[in-house]
C-alpha cells in the first residue's frame, strides 16, 4: 500500500519551493558564510548584516507582556481593543463610509482562506492576476475552488484592465458568486502597485457586473506599509470604499509584516459593506470558519497592537522605526532597477515592496544555475523571485549582473 490519503484531485508537490529554495541557501551559509552568499528566498524583512530586523519598539512590547496577555485564549475574531486598532493600522487616516466589521485571523493566508471559503462555492473559480502568490491556488483547491488568471500585464508593461474586464465578464457568466484577489500595494512576487487609474479601470468593469452577481473583491494589502508613503499608498480606499451593492471589499491586512513578528500570525479581515446586515453578516459568517479551522487567532501579538494604538508617543516610535526600514526597503529595489537597466536586465514592472521578479523562460534552469554561484533566488511559472526585503544594498546592486550572466549562459 502506497497511500493513505484521500488527494481528492489536489496535485500535492512533495516540497514547497520557497522552502526548498530557502534550505538550500541556509546550507550554503552554514559552508560558506553570509557575505559569499545572496540568499534572495526569503519573504522577511532582513538587515544589512542578514539579520531578520525586527522593529525593537515592538520587541520590547512583546517581552513586556504579562502572562495571561499571551497566554489566554483570544476571542475567536479577535480582542475588542485589537479590532479597534487594527483598522486604524489597516486604513490609516481614511474614515470609511460603508459598515465596517473587522475579524482577527492567523495571519494574512487565513483572511485569504476565509474569504474564498465563505464568498464562493465548490467548483467556482477564483480570479487573480498572473503574477501572484502561490498559495492562492492551493488554497483554492483545498476548498474545491479554482483558479482562473488575468493577465497582470499588456505589452506595454501597464496594467492589463481589458483582459481583467474579460475574465470578469466570462466567470460572471457562469457563477452567482465570484471572489477576486488583488494584491496591491507591492505584489507578491513583482512589486507593482495599481495606480489611481488603474483602480478607476477596476471600478469602470465592477460597475458593469450585472446586480444579481455577488462579487467579493479580495485586498491582499500584505505589503502596504513598505510601498512607499502611507497615506498616499492608501488613496485606492476612495475607490474601493465606493464601489456598488453587489460588490464586497475585503482588506486581508497582515500585521505580522507591518511590525515584523511574522511568526506571530496576526493579520484581520476588514469589510467595507453598503448595508448593517452584511457587514453583520461578514462578522458571523466568518468566526464561525475560524472556529471551524483554527478556533482562536493568537492572543500576544493582538495585545501589543493595542497597547501601540493606546499610547501616542509608542505609536510615534513604531511608525519612525518602521519609515526607516521602508526607506532602506525602497533603496534595496531602486538599486536593483539601476543595476538592472545598466546591463539590460528586463524586469516586471515594479513600484516597491518586498520583491522585484525577472520573466524568463526557464526558471527552475536559472536558480540551478544561481545556485552554482551562491546565488540564490525563486523559481516562479514565468520568471524568478528576488526579495530585495532580504538582501542589503550591495547586493541588490550585484544580483542583476549576476541573473543576466546566468541567463545568458542558458542560451
């Protein structure tokens, strides 16, 4: 007897390949040491120095707590004084004008998981961009869903809105239900960010969904808060805040990366609903999911969050640590689209965050051969995945030259 397992048509791979990847890389710190080595796998932010960076006001916090504030059970969607904060954390400055509701969950996948779970049926397909995070797809599968991709990009590099509005029009046909991920600002793997007329384009093809089509329009803002300036990264809301009845905007906001504990697993799902009823609605829909898959989001993480929006001169310490490591962020990827342009290194086009990807025609080729040089980095569909997040500076500059070689070499 080869298996036990009831695979249910999952195709299961028997490693993932950012782990993988990112095992190899630590072998080869381990045998060679950090400086011969550009570990580009990780999806965390890291120091010049290959140190995990961890803002030290959230540290101190965290050290600070007392028993029973981390190791009580939390409410299953979340502590009331957590809600609270999290939505200034998620919104920033911008006062919603729908009904809001807010669900703690174990970091930003859960709030991904319970979106699909609870806004779309078994054998529904759910829609992305082609450039994306991975586990969109497994997670689809693990609840009987598909997925269905719109190209991210036309042939001038710009955002691809007439393949979006086609993909909405053709699964609409077809579906009551349809959930739509977009992660934005800085995607995961490439790093752009929609445009103010880019998210008018989205709102110009939801505006045409017919009423009796429910569409949940899914907000993976992961990497929000090391895009670029805060409240100018946060303009979309006007749009999105301002979108028809038959349209749900879901923020999935992931607090484990805005202040780095992301072992903490704290992110929420956040509402933007036209009516009490289902913002009410949202909120029961979705703890009951929680309680079904993973009971209580964890309680420590949520108490520090509180205790930073409770005090204004914490929250003024967080804010400049973390403007600091987003200005060293956006350095590691203008420096990496210098050296790029230098030897013509064609990238997707990037705006900031944790990740720049180069398109290619043999990824897995590539990184084997990467890894020849100490050099390593994601194999994606159509294309590598390089964290800027995890390499300093210096070698932000050497990877490009380094990728091109490589590549050239494949021909």
């Amino acid at each position: 007897m080869k298996s036990m397992a009831a695979y249910n048509g999952r195709e299961i791979p028997k490693e993932d390949k950012v782990f993988a990847a990112s095992g190899k890389a630590l072998d080869a710190v381990a045998k060679y040491g950090p400086a011969d080595v550009i570990n580009a796998t990780v999806g965390a932010l890291y120091d010049d120095e290959g140190k995990l960076l961890v803002l030290k006001s959230v540290e101190k916090e965290m050290k600070n707590l007392p028993a029973d504030k981390f190791a009580a059970y939390a409410p299953i969607a979340g502590t009331p004084g957590f809600k609270r904060a999290i939505l200034k954390a998620a919104l920033g400055s911008y006062e919603p004008k729908s009904y809001v509701c807010v669900v703690g969950t174990p970091g930003g996948t859960g709030a991904i998981r319970n979106a699909v779970a609870n806004y779309s049926c078994p054998g529904d397909r759910i829609l992305t961009h082609s450039w994306h995070w991975a586990p969109y797809k497994s997670i689809a599968a693990e609840l009987y869903r598909g997925i269905e991709r719109f190209e991210m990009f036309d042939d001038e590099g710009r955002f691809n809105i007439t393949d979006f509005d086609y993909k909405v029009k053709k699964l609409t046909r077809n579906q009551e239900h349809l959930v739509i991920i977009l992660n934005t600002p800085a995607n995961n793997p490439t790093g752009y960010s929609l445009t103010m007329d880019d998210w008018y384009g989205v709102k110009r093809v939801l505006d045409e969904v017919p009423l009796d089509k429910k569409i949940a329009l899914v907000l993976d803002t992961a990497y929000i808060d090391f895009a670029g300036e805060p409240e100018e990264v946060r303009q979309f809301y006007t749009v999105v805040d301002n979108l028809r009845s038959n349209i749900l905007p879901i923020i999935a906001y992931s607090a484990s990366k805005t202040f780095t504990f992301y072992g903490a697993r704290c992110a929420a799902m956040i509402c933007l609903a036209h009516s009490p009823e289902v913002a009410e609605e949202f909120g029961r829909i979705n703890t009951y999911s929680a309680r079904a898959t993973w009971s209580n989001p964890p309680r420590a993480p949520q108490e520090v969050i509180e205790r930073i929006y409770a005090d204004e001169d914490l929250l003024a310490e967080v804010e400049a640590e973390r403007a600091k490591a987003r200005d060293m962020l956006l350095a590691r990827g203008r420096a990496f689209e210098e050296e790029a342009a230098k030897c013509g290194l064609e990238t997707v086009p990037f705006s900031g965050g944790f990740f720049v990807t180069v398109p290619c025609g043999e990824p897995d080729r590539l990184c084997e051969k990467l890894n020849e040089k100490n050099v390593f980095l994601i194999p994606l569909d159509r294309g590598v995945r390089v964290s800027v997040a995890a390499s300093s500076e210096e070698k932000c500059r050497r990877l490009p030259s380094l990728i091109k070689a490589a590549m050239d070499e494949l021909v």
